[in-house]
C-alpha cells in the first residue's frame, strides 16, 4: 500500500479551486491500494490528529497566528534559508509532517510500504506512481527531484535534498523522520530538514514536470494540451504548477486539462519514467 500525503489549507483560493480537481480525481480513481489523503494544520482541536473522510487536521503545535505565512513566492527574512514561510512557519510544517507520519505508522502498520509526500498543485499519474513503487526496494528508499544549495551548509560541501512536492519514502526511511532531533528545531523548510534527516540515504532521483503560465498565456492560442503530451511522452509522472502571476485564475485549469487526460486512460509509461530518471542521474 501506497500512501499520498498532500498539503493542504483553505488560506489561500487558488488551494481550494485545485483541491475541487484533486476530490474529481480521488473520487473516479480505481487504485485501493493507494489511500490518499489531505493534510492540513487545524488550531481548534485537542486532539493531535483527527480524520474527517480523506482529510487530515493535524493540531497545531503553536499558538494561532504565529505561522506567519508570507505570500507565496516571496522570501522570508526571518526563515534561515531561502522560503516562502517563516522560520515559525517552517517548525509548524515540519511538525505537522511528523505528525502525520506517524499517523500513517499507527493506522496502517506494516501494510503501508511507501509514503509519497507532494502538494496540491501538483498532479500525478497515480497508476504511474504505484508501477514505479513495485519495481522499487522497499527499505532505504528517499526519491524525489534532487535540490542543491550551491554554498557549503551545516557541514556538507555540496548539500543535496528531495523537493517537497515529490518525495517518496519508503516507511523504514519514514520513521527516522518521527524520532526528535535536535535538526527539527532550526526553522529549516520541510524539505531541507528531510534532506539533513537523511543525509546519508542514497537519493534516487524522480522527474517533476514545472508548468508557469500567466492568465494571458492562457488565452485562446494557448497550447498547454500539446506541453502536457510532451510531458507524458517524456515520462513525466508528477506535474506542477506553479503560474508566474494570479495563480487564482490559472493552476487549476491546468489540473483540470491533465486530470482529463488521466481519466481517459493517458498516462506515461513506467519504461520512460525510468530513463528520464536514469538521465537525471548522469546529469548531477
């Protein structure tokens, strides 16, 4: 089993129009052995984790108003690293990711073989993911598109990490991540702290397929179906989308056009997926 793990919250519009594409998806998806779930923070609850259908309300570690989110695509002064959040922000999501971490553990045991952590502008084959996770090990696996800082950090020469819209786990590798260090406290983002988490696991490198339009780019001449196919063909699995301006009036158009291509049956193959990873590797 399979389980997806998407960030979410209701702060920001242009979430809630792509979260309506992904309750499409989750609800004509033919995958039981992939559970899929929404994940975001909640102030107003004692307990530490509460499920409500496929939603998660992780409580919040902090008290309300401290998050400070900062507009997406922004940096942050406070936060130690370039981030679109705070350094109180980054501790909160970096706590929330424990959390349901071991929420995952608690609920589903040794039946869950690997957790994927994306967000929810991003778009996956699911039948996809779950061919590649079969023919991955299932122990020491932390996958993902590969980031380096490109200054030596906290000791490491060349510091590499998994973005967080893609990381694959495999649940042994997942539990390191639940055990207290002293690394969750720096205010890291999430996907750095994984990274310093797992320093010494082997990185096996997937694909992730950026798509930035503007609302003008979107007009009527806009070839965005075309863009898709060339992603699919090229073994793209996992699409984001992440729109230059407006992101309220772009991204989950997009979703919606490579839903409708999931839903049809299009999907990538397991055989490119494979070979774009492998040139991924030759490339770094």
């Amino acid at each position: 089993m399979i389980v997806v793990l998407i960030g979410y919250g209701e702060d920001l519009e242009v979430f809630k129009r792509c979260r309506k594409v992904w309750d499409l998806y989750v609800s004509t998806l033919d995958s039981p052995d992939v559970k899929i779930f929404f994940v975001q923070t909640c102030y107003d609850q004692n307990d530490e984790v509460v499920l409500k259908n496929n939603d998660l309300f992780i409580k919040n570690t902090f008290e309300k108003g401290t998050l400070h989110k900062e507009n997406l695509g922004t940096q942050s002064d406070s936060s130690p690293v370039q981030s679109d959040w705070t350094k109180l922000g980054n501790l909160e999501t970096v706590a929330r990711q424990k959390k349901m971490t071991q929420w995952v553990f608690d609920s589903y045991g040794e039946s869950c073989t690997h957790i994927f952590y994306t967000t929810i502008t991003s778009i996956h084959s699911i039948t996809t993911l779950r061919e590649l996770v079969d023919c991955l090990p299932k122990h020491n696996v932390y996958a993902g598109k590969p980031a380096f800082f490109t200054q030596p950090f906290m000791g490491h020469a060349r510091f590499m990490f998994m973005g967080g819209s893609n990381t694959l786990l495999s649940t042994d590798t997942a539990k390191i991540l639940c055990v207290d260090n002293d690394i969750d406290q720096l205010g890291f983002p999430n996907d750095v702290w994984v990274g310093l988490r797992l320093i010494d696991k082997q990185k096996i490198y997937l694909p992730r397929y950026d798509i930035e339009k503007t609302p003008t780019e979107l007009g009527v001449n806009c070839d965005v179906d075309s863009e898709i196919e060339k992603a699919f063909d090229a073994g793209h699995f996992h699409i984001r989308v992440k729109s230059t301006e407006n992101r309220v009036h772009t991204d989950h158009i997009i979703l919606l056009d490579i839903y409708r291509k999931f839903h049809v049956g299009r999907k990538p193959t397991l055989g490119n997926l494979l070979k774009l990873s492998s040139q991924m590797g030759q490339t770094i």
